[in-house]
C-alpha cells in the first residue's frame, strides 16, 4: 500500500503544480490582450478529474486488488505519457494551459511532438486516465473516466480548434 500512496501524492503534486503554471500561464497571455473561451466546458473537465482521482482513491481503498502482473508494462505507459506530456508542454511554453486560452494571431506550434501529431498533450493524458488507475487494479475507475475523457476532450478539441482557426484569421 505504500507505493499506491507514494505514487497517489507524486500525481496530486503533479497537478498541483501544473496548474500553477497554467495559472501563470493565463496571466502573461491575458496581460497580451488574450481571452479565455469555454469557462464552462472547463469547470466541467476539471470536475471530472477531481471526480477520476476521488474514484480511484476510494476504487483502491475499497477494493484493494493488488498490482496485476503486467504492472511493469503500465509502467512503462504512464512513463512515456509523461514524456509525451511534459514535452508538449515546453513546446508550447507560455500557450500551454488547462484553460482555452486564445491570442489573436496566435501562433500555430509545429515543433516538438506537434510536428508528429496534432494534440499530444491530449494523448498523454488519456493514456494516463487509462493507464494510472490500472497500475492498482482499478479496472472500474479505468474504464468509467476514459469514456468520459474521450467524450469530454473530443468537444474540447472541436472548441479549441475553432478558436485557434478564429485567432488566425
């Protein structure tokens, strides 16, 4: 139980502070004049992590099933969705947010992984919402949030993109 608990605090103080950077983030964009789209649709991204990190835990603590055995496999996806991650976000630098935060003109990122694919930062994260649960056996927890994920990130794609599409023209 305690590298479930080790690996749960290295999560949270990831979150924490990635948004702590997006907060920061937010501030050098918006003093440039640029506006944040979709506030709603972004409360509701953020209650859905809340809600995936609340059900894990409890999945966990409730169920307790162990490690399954390709638990080093998992592993190992989670940390390549943590480089892919990671290095999506220094590509972006200042335009990498939680939020949908638009500039007019803003620049289109063809460096990093965007030069392979088209939202990465994305990737990476439902690889993580699949894989971090799994590590612990937390099938339920695994699945429920990767659905929700995909529906949720799908809209969102379609909101950022159409955004990004307006701030070029």
């Amino acid at each position: 139980m305690i590298y479930f608990w080790i690996f749960f605090s290295f999560v949270m103080v990831q979150r924490c502070v990635e948004l702590i950077l997006a907060r920061r983030h937010e501030r050098i964009m918006k003093k440039s004049g640029a506006i944040e789209i979709d506030r709603s649709g972004y409360m509701i991204l953020v209650l859905m992590h809340i809600a995936f990190l609340l059900s894990f835990l409890s999945e966990k603590l409730l169920l307790d099933r162990g490690a399954p055995e390709i638990w080093p496999v998992l592993l190992l996806f989670f940390l390549g969705a943590q480089l892919l991650r990671y290095w999506a976000i220094s590509s972006l630098g200042v335009y990498w947010n939680t939020k949908i935060i638009v500039a007019a003109h803003h620049p289109k990122i063809r460096t990093g992984p965007y030069r392979f694919l088209r939202h990465p930062n994305y990737i990476a994260v439902a690889i993580e919402i699949t894989v971090i649960p799994l590590l612990f056996s937390c099938y339920i927890t695994s699945i429920v949030f990767s659905i929700a994920n995909a529906l949720l990130i799908g809209r969102r794609i379609r909101v950022e993109t159409g955004a990004l599409k307006a701030s070029l023209e």
